[in-house]
C-alpha cells in the first residue's frame, strides 16, 4: 500500500484538474451567449483560468517545499473540493 497511495493520490488529483478544466471548456457556450461574448473574449478567460492555475502550482510547490509535500497537497484537495461545492451550490 506504500507504493500505491501516492499513485492513487496524485492520479485523483489530475483526475479533479481534468474534471475542473473541462466544466470551464464546456461552459464557455452558455458564458458566450449570456454575455454576449465573441470567440476571442472565451480565449481571453481560458487563458486567464490557465495563468492562474500556472500560478497557483508555482506558489504552492514553493509552499509544498516548506511546508510539507502532503500536508500541502491534502489542504489543496480540501479547498478545491469545498470550493467546487460552493460554486455547484
């Protein structure tokens, strides 16, 4: 099981990214007809969505340095998973 938890970790983990970029791919239409936006305002917030994420990962591997490798990685999974239930709600 030492071997196993932290592939079945970090594969859930990209699992979560995954799910999470493709709501905002999928969403992108209803965004588009509700603000009236045109093709290159959709790729103006996915390139803002990707620079925050690019970021995010920057500072928290710096964190995860510090402060711990699992420590970090557990508090991230919480608060996106408590972050995507607020946002569902």
């Amino acid at each position: 099981m030492r071997t196993w938890g932290p592939l079945t970790a970090v594969c859930l983990s990209t699992f979560m990214l995954l799910l999470d970029v493709t709501i905002a791919v999928v969403a992108l239409p209803d965004m588009a007809r509700a603000l009236d936006g045109s093709l290159g305002d959709l790729q103006w917030v996915m390139d803002g969505y990707a620079l925050a994420l690019a970021a995010l990962l920057l500072g928290l591997g710096a964190a995860a340095d510090v402060l711990g490798r699992r420590r970090v990685h557990v508090v991230g999974v919480v608060v996106f998973a408590v972050a995507s239930l607020l946002c569902g709600l």
